[in-house]
C-alpha cells in the first residue's frame, strides 16, 4: 500500500545506509537510506535518493550531508505493510 503522509523530525545521521547492488540507469549504485526520529520519540526509514558507486573502489561512498540539530520536514509517499492484526 501506499500513501501520502506528512512528516516531522530530526535525522539520526549515525543511522545512514547505503543499500548496495540498486542499479539506475544502467549505472552500479546504492540507495541511501537514513532514520528520521519523529517527535514522539518514533522513528521511520527514509529513502533519501540514490548514489552512484565509485567504479575503482566499491567501498567508497560520498558524504551524505545529514544534520542532527536542523528540523526535517518530508512531504512523501509512503509504503505501509499490514500487520498481522491489520491482515486478519
């Protein structure tokens, strides 16, 4: 399922990962993937985008620009997944 949500928090920079093997455009990358704490002290995964990988070192990948202390504000589409109790 997905749907539009509206979202508030702060990034948890120390959570960013790069998810390997996510080809684009016939080009080798990663998605970059990083937690946003909400207010409520719950946190959700966030796809951030994509990083092409350095062709000469695989285990190279560029700085991702993740303040901790600047409010984060996402206006997204977000994939939900029924829980047991939703399925039954």
């Amino acid at each position: 399922m997905h749907r539009l949500v509206q979202l508030q928090g702060q990034w948890l920079a120390h959570s960013t990962v790069f998810l390997e093997n996510r080809p684009m455009g016939g080009r080798a990358g990663f998605f970059v993937l990083t937690a946003l704490q909400l207010p409520d002290g719950r946190t959700v995964l966030v796809q951030r985008g994509w990083q092409a990988r350095d062709l000469r070192d695989r285990t190279l990948t560029q700085p991702v620009p993740t303040p901790a202390d600047v409010p984060v504000r996402l206006h997204a589409l977000a994939i939900t997944a029924l829980t047991p109790v939703e399925a039954a």
